[in-house]
C-alpha cells in the first residue's frame, strides 16, 4: 500500500471532494474496523465516504409523501426486511413464480440512499421510479434531511446487540482490505462497546428509531397494514402470507444463484450477507467478561427504552436474516 511517511494512506479518502476533505480535517476520528479512519459526523461515526453521500443525499433528495424508507443499523436484517418490503407493496404486480426477488438482489431493488443513489457525489433522477418508491438506508434518523419534514413511511428494525456486534466483525472481516491490518475481536469489542462502530454508538441509532418486534406472521400483518398495502381475508385464506414468508426466508434467499455470485459492493461478496441467521451465535465468541460488559452498556444506554432483545437461540423475527 502506498505510505507518506510510513502512515498509510486510505485510498478511499483519496477519491473524496475537496469540500469533504476539508470538512473531514475537522471532525473528531478514530480507527476504523474497514478504513483507517472513521469520523464523528452529525453526531454519529461514519466513514469518509459515507460522509460524502450523506451531505449529497441531504443536499438533493426530495421525499414525497408516498415513499417508503427502510432504516436499520448495520447488520440487524436490512436484507431481509427489503425483501419483505418490496413483496409486500409490489404483490399484485408480481408473481411469486416470476417474482423479481428469484433473480435480483434485494439491495438492487430497494436501493441504499448512502451506498447506491448518492455514493461518489452522485445526484440520481429518481422522477421515473415506480411509486410507492422504497429505499434502504443505515443513516441514523437526525440526519434524515427532508424525509423527516415528509409524511413518508419509516420501517425500522433493529436485533440484539449481542449478535449484531458478532455478524458485523464477521462481515468486516470477509470485506476488509489486504492492505489494511484487520481488527482483532477485542479490539472491535472495545471500539463497539465505546459506541465506535459504523453509524454508531448502536444505542444512539436504535433510540431514534421505532423497533420491529417478534412473530413474524404477525409482524409482516401489520407491515403491510402500515405500508398501506394491507392483506386481505382472500389473501390470508389463499396463504399469501405464508408464501411472502417462504419467499423472503433465509433458507429460500440463501441458496438463489443471484445471491450466491458477484459483489454487493467493493469487497463484499454477495454470499457474505447470508451467515449464520442464528439467535444467540455470540456465545461461540464472547467471553463471560465481555458479555458483563456489554450487558451493563446496554442497560445504561437502552434501559428504559421499552426495546427488548431476543439474546438466546430460537427461530423468530430477529433470526430470519443477517444483512448489511
């Protein structure tokens, strides 16, 4: 890798405006778990470039009323909860048979506000898209521009701390690149639990936020009816729902070619958004210690809040997908 000094250089930074570059000579920055650095922006971490596509995305996108935003922290479901989203709204223009989701990423048919419409400065026409348009974002919601001041729907999920912080060391691992020396998991522990992680501290994100709870049948219900796009009893009784389940599950995502080849951005194989999706993996990794730890930031950081975690193994909501 290039050096200046013997100080590496973060290529990323490199492809930055010079607007941000001197925006970022300002801001407070730690080591990052995928780039040399990471910064404190509008009171959250972020990386450099990520920073760019949020000045962009508020500086130019207009929300309307009928759009849908998917906002969740990094690896707790955004996968999956784009998958269900987009069947949802778009049932009666698909058959489940035919359905776009059997050959199409999940991310390329809801895409990222930060990673897809306005990464590298971009400013995309988005006066075509078919309405009710649905985006995915990690952006924590005091950064959320004009879809605060809309009447647009947010849909936000989040899983237990304990398992988010395994999943996201994971993924980091997998995408990281060569030339970067990798985060040992104590390390990685010490920053999450310090609040330095990507969009972090992950308390500060989810308090912004509503949460999606368990059941899935009846959560997808109440999706739906939130969305606007409510099941009938014709679709309840033909099991419309079931299907929409089935079709969106890990197991079904997991093994579709289209999800199994190519890159979900640099570095990231698609592959990697699909684990595990267990309840409760953490404790193949976390030590009593850490575990005390954690549990105490979560309690003075969460407690409170009404927002309760499944922590242990079993087969609900929280477990059905791992995602970026």
């Amino acid at each position: 890798m290039a050096t200046t000094e013997n100080q590496p250089v973060d290529h990323e930074e490199e492809k930055l405006s010079d607007e941000c570059k001197q925006l970022l000579l300002s801001l407070p920055k730690e080591r990052g778990w995928r780039t040399l650095h990471q910064y404190r922006f509008q009171g959250f971490w972020c990386q450099s470039a990520e920073i760019q596509s949020i000045i962009a995305f508020q500086n130019h996108f207009q929300a309307i009323d009928s759009d849908i935003v998917l906002a969740t922290i990094p690896k707790s479901g955004t996968t999956w909860l784009k998958a269900l989203a987009f069947a949802v709204v778009n049932r009666h223009r698909f058959a489940i048979k035919s359905h776009p989701l059997l050959t199409s990423k999940p991310h390329d048919l809801v895409p990222f506000l930060e990673y897809n419409l306005y990464a590298n400065n971009q400013r995309p026409d988005l006066s075509n898209l078919h309405e009710p348009r649905l985006f995915g974002t990690h952006i924590p919601f005091p950064s959320l521009g004009t879809v605060k001041q809309s009447n647009c729907k947010i849909v936000y999920i989040c899983r237990n701390p304990f398992d988010t912080f395994v999943s996201t060391w994971h993924f980091i691992i997998k995408g990281k690149p060569q030339s970067l020396a990798s985060v040992s998991l104590d390390e990685a522990f010490d920053m999450y639990c310090k609040g330095i992680i990507g969009f972090g501290p992950f308390w500060e994100h989810m308090l912004g936020y509503e949460d999606l709870k368990e059941d899935s049948a009846f959560h997808l219900k109440r999706l739906a009816e939130f969305l606007e796009h409510p099941f009938t009893l014709e679709e309840e009784r033909n099991g419309v729902i079931e299907d929409i389940e089935k079709l969106c599950s890990f197991e079904t995502m997991k093994e579709l070619e289209v999800n199994k080849s190519g890159k979900f951005v640099k570095n990231f194989e698609n592959k990697s958004l699909f684990r595990k999706a267990e309840v409760g993996d953490w404790v193949n990794y976390l030590t009593p210690m850490m575990v005390e730890r954690l549990s105490k930031v979560i309690e003075e950081r969460l407690g409170g809040s009404g927002l309760r975690f499944n922590v242990f193994p079993s087969r609900t909501l929280s477990s059905s997908l791992e995602s970026h």
